[in-house]
C-alpha cells in the first residue's frame, strides 16, 4: 500500500489598499491576501497547519508578509469584513 501526501496553499484575497511600492516604487494599489497552508491525503486538504497575511503588489507581484500592527488590521478585517484606519492617539495605560 502505498501513501500519497503533500502540502496545498489557499490564497483567498481580503481587498485592495493603495500604497507605494517598496519594490517597483510606483504607488500602486496593493492586494491584501491570506494564505492558508494544508496538509493533504490523496489531495485531499485534511489539516490546517498555518495562516498567514500579506500584500501584493498588482504591478510588479511583490509579496510582502504583515506583521505586527498591520497583521492586527488584517485579521480584525477577515473577521468584520472592513478594514478600519489605525487610531493614532495615544493609548492609555
């Protein structure tokens, strides 16, 4: 008997933000994307064992990964379904 597995991404696209491109340097419009990693048997997606956020840009294909503010922004807009702007008051402790 024999086992066939391997691992399968799935990018599901969250909007489009304008920004400059670090890379090309055009301001261009950017996709915010997420990326789900599964293992599969047969082809078959069984688990999933990783998620992660990101920009491309639409001209040159750059992908950028989100961290850490921006990364908070992405989740809370898969989750809400809109992107909200950062507040920039100071917090409060």
């Amino acid at each position: 008997m024999f086992l066939i597995y391997g691992i399968r991404r799935k990018t599901k696209a969250l909007g489009q933000l304008g920004y400059g491109c670090s890379h090309c340097g055009r301001d261009t419009s950017h996709t915010a994307y997420t990326e789900r990693s599964w293992v599969t048997l047969f082809f078959i997606p069984v688990i999933p064992f990783k998620k992660d956020y990101g920009l491309s840009c639409n001209l040159c294909g750059r992908r950028l990964r989100a961290i850490n503010t921006l990364l908070e922004q992405f989740r809370n807009w898969e989750r809400t379904g809109k992107l909200e702007e950062p507040s920039l008051a100071p917090q409060r402790s």
